[in-house]
C-alpha cells in the first residue's frame, strides 16, 4: 500500500502571542477554523446538556426523590433538549460539514466565506443567549430563570399567563438568533456543493457526504424557516397583542404543535443524514471497498429528504386529529422506513466480501449499525398510530429519539472524530484511549436506553419529576442512572483523548486510512489554501484511482 | 373475527423471546397497575393486538438484519493471515438492491393496511344508546368530571360502571382544558388523548372488568405535572348507580352553620371551591360537594384523611410545590374547624 508522504508540521521559531492568535480565531473566514470553532463550542455545549441530563437522572433514581425542586427539574430537561439539539448536536454537523465539505470536492473556501463566520457567530450569540437566561431571566416578576416550557414548548404554556418574566424569551430568541445562523450556513454549503466542484468531479462523482451535506443543507433550509416564523409569531403574541396561539384569547395551540413539528421532524433528518454521510465514508475505508449501490445510495437520501416532509404529524397522533389525516401519517411515516432500510443494507454489501479493520471510527460506525436498526424498528412502532396512542411522551418515546440522536448520530459524529481527527491535527489520536471511550460509551448507552423502554411500556410518562413507589418504574430507573454515569465517563475518555492527543500524538502524516478521497491528498493539517494545486478527478474516488493505476475506479463508473 | 386474530399474532410473538413474551401476557398488570400490555377495555385490547403485531413483525426484521450484520462482520474481518491486497471491489447489483427495496415496501403495506384498520376501529366507533357521557377538563394540577346527563360534578376520582357483553356500557369522555395542554391516559384502559384548550377531543373505553386504574397526565403541563394523577374507579352498574345518586345530593346542610364552614366561606377558599347547596360557588379548584368519597386529595397524591387534608389546606405547596392552590394563612384552630368542616362533606 502506498502511504502518502509524511509532512512534518511546521514549527515557527517564533510563536504568535496568544492575543494575536485569538484574534486570528475570532476573525477568521477560513472553512476549516470555523468547522474547528463550531465543533469545540458544541462540545462545550455537550458537557453543559450532559451535566443536566446527570441531574435528571439522580432526580430520578428513586421515587419520591427530592435531590431538585421541581421548577429546578423542568428547567433541566428543557435546556437539555434545546442544548443538545440546537447548541450541540446541529454546531458538529455544521462544524463537520464546512471543515469537510471544501477538502472533499477540492475547493479551497467555502462558496461564501464572510457569510461562514456570521453564520458561526449567530449561532455561537444563540447558545450564550440561552444560558443567560440562568442569570437574567428572572426579569420583574421573579418567576424563575431558565425556560421551563420543554424543548418543544407547546402553546399555551408559553403565553404570558403561564409563562411570566423572561424565560421563555430567551428561549425563543435563542433559537431565532441561531436559526438565522443554521439558514446561513445551509446556504452556504448548498451553494458550495454546486458551484465550487473541483474539475472532472460531476454530481454523479461526488463524494457521498456532499451529497448527504447537500440534502441536508436543504432540508434546514426548509424546517428552520417556519421555526424562524414561528418564534416570531410566539414573540408578537407576547409582546404585541397577537393571539397566534393565545388559547385565551381564541388562538390556537395545535397551529404551534404543527408549526414546530413541520421543523422538528425533517430536524431528525437534518442531524441524521450527515450521520449517515460519516458511516458512508468511514465503513468503505475501514472495510477497503467502495461504497456498493452509490446511485441506490444518493436516490436513497433525495427520496428521505422529500418524504422527511410530509410525517411531521405522527408527533401529535395523540392530538386528536381526524381518522383520515392519523392514517395519512402512518402512511409517510412508514413509507420513510423503506428508503432507510436501503441504506442499512447499502453499508451491509459494502462490508460484504470486504476485509474489515476494527479501528475505532469502524467500531463507532458498527455499533450505529446495530442501534440504528433498532430506532427504525422502534420507530415502526410508533408509526403504527394506534400503538403510539400508548407510546408517545412515555419514556418508550424519550427512549427512541435518544436511540436515533446518540446511538445513531452521536455514535457516527464520534466516528468522524475519530477519522478526521488525524486530518485537522496532525496527530493520531490514542487508539486504546479510543477503544475505552467506546466500551465504556457502548455499555452506558445500553444500559441506559436499552432499559428506558420498559418504564415507558409500563405507563411512566415523560417529562415527570418524581413518581410514587409500586408502579414498577423503580429498577428500570435505577439501571438507567446507572448507565448514564458510564456515558459520563465514556465523554471524559473521549475529551482527554482528544487533548493528550493533540499535543502528544504521533504524527499522522497525510493519509493515516489509506483512504480514496481528496481530503487525503494534502496535508494534515491542510494548508490555509487546502490544496497547492486545484486537483481534477475522474472518478468518486480519486485516491484510489492513483493508488491502483491498473485497476482505477473510472473503468467502472 | 378480533379473536382469532389475536391467537394467530400470539403464536407469531411466541418466537420473540422471553423476556418481551413476559410483557406481553395480558394479565391484571402484574408487571405494573399501568402496563400497556395488560389491557382491560376494547380500544386497549385493539391496540394490544396490533402491538403485538408490530412487534412480532419488527422483531423478525430484527432478527434477520441482526444476523445479516453480525455474520459480515465476523466472516470479512481482516484475519492475521491475510495478505495486503485489497479485497474485490464491487461497485453494487441492482437484482439485489431491487430485492431489498421490495420487500420492505411489502411490509410496510402490510403494517399500513392493519394499523388503518384499527385506527378507524377505534376513532370511528359508533356511540351507543345508554353510554355514559363524561366531560374531562384538564386544570392546573388536576381532572375536573362532569357528567352533563346525570348532573353530577366531581374531581380527580373517575367512576364509570364495568361494561360486559350482555350489558354493553362504554363511557364517553369529551376531553376539554382549562388553561394549558393536558393529556388523559390510562395505560390498561386506552390509548392517551390530549386535552387542549379550544380543541375538544374525545375517546372512549368499556372496561371489562370492575376494579381502580391508574394513570396520570402525560403532556406536560407546568410545573405539577407529575402530580397530576388519574384514578379511574370501574363500578359494577348497581354501584355506579348508587354512587350517582349519592354524588348528585347536595352538601348536607346544617341549621346553624359550622364553625369551619363559616371561615371557609368567609376566607377566599369559595372563589375557587364549589360545595352545592352553600354559598361556595368558585369553579378553578376541585368540587368540594362529596369531598369525603373520594380516596385521595390532590389529584391522587395524597391518601385522605383528617391528618392529610389538614396539612394539605394549611400549605399546598408543601405536598405539591407549585400548585395553584395557596396557603391561606390560618390559624391552628382555624385549621382545625375547616378540616372539621371538610370531613362533614360526604
């Protein structure tokens, strides 16, 4: 195998003074600091979202519990989901998305550089917006400080008759700000993926994660748009006399349910398709065969990304709408499975006759393998409307959504840690410090989620802060605490793993896989221009094409 | 027709394993008072069985994608012995790409075709002469139940007669809120139905069987939502009966009003509790009428009893942090002839 040429990093004599470097940071254009910038301020954010979710969990341990209040609790569990959701999980796929996306079709920026950097600051001013409400969202009423209308903040909740003082504006405004940023920076990738392809690479030649960025891209542009309007018609109701959705006054709150759902179910696809565009790199390399059924593949994304449109209902099967419109949703809802299925057996025939490495980002992306099987069944459960009636906001729902956000996309987002962790460092990162953040991670979130379905089949709906004893609930919950802690320890490997890393690692040099995309062609870390030359490919994977002269991928194509 | 098919998914599921099999024996909630797959009321047993459908379904995908994955990644891993080329590239096959597009697009029909089916079995159900109706409204912390035909009000206890086959009796409930979303659900007894303001909603159950089911709120609500229990009391008929007649009396009045029932109309207690036949007549807290039939205070999260009720009535946020009830600011004795009075309301 031909490994690529080793390229020392470049060791200034004289270093920068910290204020200059910061500077450099806080105004920079380039893709690759913003992807940088976006993916440590999600981490930071993870950590936040993660030491909520621990509170939760020893709130809950044991019935009757009272380790917090339960203004304290409701407050947690709503910053949890909008922390995880908007401040982490969405910055990694944009971090992600602009670091890779330019190094994988061979441009050297992003299609609008200055946009990049708004974009990365809305969203940054979005997440600080949020936590300051801990400290001034008191406002003149003394009615308590952080959101606490849950993460999807149903109307009327989030009126002023139940919602005084500042909270909830600082949860809508969060989420407007930072909205503004996702939209900027859809666009921008949207843009980037169609005009700025390096020469020789067509649509048919792209890599599939620019694909999968590129349906993504639209699809936030199509949810965050009526969350943008939403928020805004939330704010006119509260502030201007609007009665959107003022129940008291004759509004409607199912229009908000439709509203934010219309967001958060293409959301899911949003987070879930650069998941799956990690796996559909990752897998290929780590199995050394190309991706089998590209064009199933690419179809396969479209056709999720137009049918991830039209199922936002089957969040609210429990709202009471008619028989025909319950129907119509189990019907998208299920219709959806089809085209996810063809990708899980997509990554199957690609692992299929191959020789697969069991590197870390291969064991992150073959456990997504199996838990993501698991939250499309689970989630063909809850199509089936009438099973629903039963399972929604029980804590089988709270159990499924986390099976697709953290044992599907946060096991792939690790993955791709992994992977191009060589690539924006230079350095390899531990692989035994790896493996045991996957153990430990694996085995926390099993028992964690795993167990979560019970009390939800056992009648334990979501969002409670406390149950009584001798409903069944109380060693599920046990478990579920348990496994958070490894969870938490599993995060704690990852992050020192990354810092020790850093600065101990050994030199990677350009092409640590073995790997066919262009991202492997420069050096680790690339340059500020990406590539000294424009590269010109004539196949999906140019790397291989050079490798293999006598066999190149172009023949084939 | 429904039996039948029912013994044709059990023996689908037998395949599933133990531990879910456990769940799934339709027994009297031996797991929990609120398992989903102990139903005891048609639409809960309809459900049941598409559950059991779904999931056998789900389960044999399970199984055979599991397989498909563990086997690949046992048999194609690199083995030490293995020399540094690289494996045949396959670039894919549409005959087994149109495979494995087809047959789950088959499934899916399937499952549609039989979730449709119960979808309309139960929303669609047609209402019988002789059912009872029951109006729920959802409150800040607590169920209010209005029984426009027989003129009864109460709160938080639910009772509703048994229903068999040869005297079919479902209660329906026209499901309305007070202020913000509610959601009503009673695992053993149906699915969960949302109570939203300015969006009434309805659902219906017979249970088969007389005994207490619970249940609770299930969207949330404000801060009290997971104190916002459900009880719902299933009554041979002839005790429904009685205990319509019995609810439907005013309060029992007295010629020289009680101690506690002139400071309980004398505090601010009557602007939101109503007892019929006095001068309370506030609707925003609980119908206090027959306050001692019921077992419970505080939507279910008290026993009731003279202790409980006192040192509910003296500081409700001490038992319920945030309820919208407030501590009045009584005295001792005070509190002692309210609760007196209290205990007079049966």
């Amino acid at each position: 195998m031909s490994a690529g040429p080793i390229v020392l990093r470049e060791t200034g004599t004289v270093r920068a003074p910290l204020v200059e470097t910061l500077h450099q940071w806080v105004t920079t254009v380039d893709h690759k600091r913003l992807g940088i910038l976006y993916i440590v301020y999600a981490l930071i954010f993870l950590i936040l979202g993660g030491i909520e979710a621990t509170i939760m969990r020893i709130q809950l341990i044991r019935p009757l519990n009272d380790f917090v209040s339960p203004q304290v609790f409701n407050r947690m569990f709503t910053m949890h989901g909008t922390t995880m959701i908007f401040f982490v999980a969405m910055p990694l796929v944009f971090g992600f998305g602009n670091y890779l996306v330019p190094l994988m079709i061979g441009a050297r920026d992003m299609a609008f550089p200055r946009l990049n950097a708004f974009s990365f600051w809305m969203t940054a001013f979005g997440g600080l917006l949020l936590y300051f409400s801990f400290i001034g969202g008191d406002g003149l009423y003394g009615a308590g400080n952080a959101p606490d209308v849950g993460w999807f903040a149903y109307a009327p909740l989030t009126s002023q008759t139940f919602s005084p003082g500042h909270s909830t504006d600082f949860w809508t405004l969060a989420l407007l700000v930072s909205g503004f940023g996702s939209i900027g920076t859809a666009i921008n990738l949207a843009t980037t993926i169609v005009c700025m392809r390096c020469p020789g690479m067509t649509l048919g030649k792209m890599p599939l994660l620019a694909w999968m960025n590129l349906v993504m891209s639209g699809l936030v542009i199509l949810a965050v748009s009526p969350l943008s309007a939403a928020q805004i018609m939330l704010m006119v109701d509260r502030y201007l006399g609007g009665h959107f959705f003022d129940t008291q006054a004759g509004g409607s709150a199912v229009l908000w349910m439709h509203f934010f759902w219309v967001f958060g179910h293409p959301e899911v696809y949003v987070l879930v398709i650069p998941a799956f565009a990690f796996a559909s790199e990752i897998i290929p390399v780590f199995s050394r065969k190309a991706i089998f059924g590209y064009p199933v593949m690419v179809a396969a994304t479209v056709g999720i990304g137009f049918i991830s449109m039209s199922v936002w209902a089957h969040h609210m099967f429990a709202v009471g709408m008619t028989s025909n419109s319950n129907t119509f949703f189990v019907l998208s809802t299920m219709a959806i499975a089809v085209p996810t299925g063809i990708k899980i057996f997509n990554w199957l025939g690609t692992m299929w006759g191959g020789k697969i490495l069991f590197k870390v980002p291969m064991l992150f992306c073959i456990a997504f393998l199996f838990q993501f099987l698991i939250a499309g069944l689970t989630g063909i459960m809850q199509g089936a409307a009438p099973f629903d009636w039963q399972l929604t906001a029980s804590y089988f729902v709270v159990a499924h959504f986390h099976y697709v956000i953290v044992g599907g996309i946060l096991f792939t987002i690790f993955a791709a840690f992994y992977y191009w962790f060589p690539k924006a460092s230079g350095r390899m990162y531990s692989e035994s410090l790896g493996r045991l953040h996957f153990w430990l991670f694996v085995i926390g979130f099993h028992l964690t989620f795993d167990f979560m379905h019970v009390p939800g089949v056992l009648g334990m709906p979501r969002r409670i802060y406390t149950y009584e004893p001798g409903r069944g609930w109380d060693i599920w919950n046990v478990i579920i605490t348990i496994g958070a802690f490894f969870q938490a320890a599993g995060i704690l490997v990852f992050l020192y793993n990354l810092l020790w890393s850093y600065f101990h690692g050994e030199i990677a040099g350009s092409d640590p896989w073995d790997a066919w995309t262009l991202e492997w062609t420069t050096t680790s870390p690339p340059p500020g221009y990406n590539f000294a030359t424009v590269p010109e490919v004539q196949s999906r994977r140019p790397l291989w094409d050079l490798k293999h002269p006598e066999d190149p991928d172009w023949k084939y194509e | 027709m429904k039996a039948s098919g029912r013994t044709t998914s059990r023996a689908l599921f037998a395949y599933l394993g133990a531990a879910v099999a456990a769940f799934a024996q339709p027994a009297s909630g031996a797991w929990s008072p609120t398992n989903i797959f102990a139903p005891d009321s048609t639409p809960a047993d309809t459900i049941f069985g598409l559950s059991i459908f779904v999931l056998a379904v789900t389960g044999a995908i399970f199984a055979v994608v599991f397989t498909l994955l563990a086997y690949a990644i046992v048999k194609f891993r690199k083995r030490a012995g293995d020399d540094d080329r690289e494996p045949a590239q396959i670039y894919g096959s549409t005959q087994v790409e149109l495979a494995w597009t087809v047959i789950p697009v088959l499934i899916v029909v399937v499952l549609f075709l039989a979730t449709a089916r119960v979808i309309a079995s139960v929303q669609n159900a047609a209402r019988p002469r002789g059912a009872i109706e029951v109006t729920v409204i959802g409150h800040q912390f607590w169920w209010e139940y209005r029984y426009p035909d027989l003129k009864v009000v109460t709160a938080n206890e639910l009772h509703i007669p048994v229903s068999d086959s040869v005297h079919p009796a479902p209660t329906f409930l026209t499901l309305l809120s007070a202020d913000t979303d509610h959601s009503f659900w009673v695992p053993r007894l149906a699915g969960k139905t949302d109570l939203i303001p300015n969006h009434p909603n309805s659902m219906w159950v017979d249970p088969h069987e007389t005994g207490l089911f619970l249940g609770q709120c299930s969207q949330y609500c404000g801060v009290q939502h997971a104190l916002m229990l459900l009880r719902v009391y299933v009554q041979p008929r002839d005790e429904f009966d009685r205990w319509i007649k019995q609810q439907s009396q005013p309060a029992p009045v007295s010629e020289t009003a009680s101690a506690g029932q002139r400071i309980f109309e004398a505090t601010a207690c009557v602007s939101c509790h109503t007892v019929a036949g006095t001068a309370a007549k506030g609707r925003f807290g609980p119908d206090l009428t027959h306050l001692m039939s019921r077992d419970t205070i505080a939507s279910g999260a008290l026993r009731n009893t003279a202790d409980n009720l006192r040192r509910w009535i003296r500081n409700p946020a001490a038992i319920k942090p945030g309820c919208l009830m407030p501590a009045m600011g009584l005295s001792d004795p005070d509190l002692d002839a309210i609760t007196a009075y209290m205990e007079t309301l049966r």
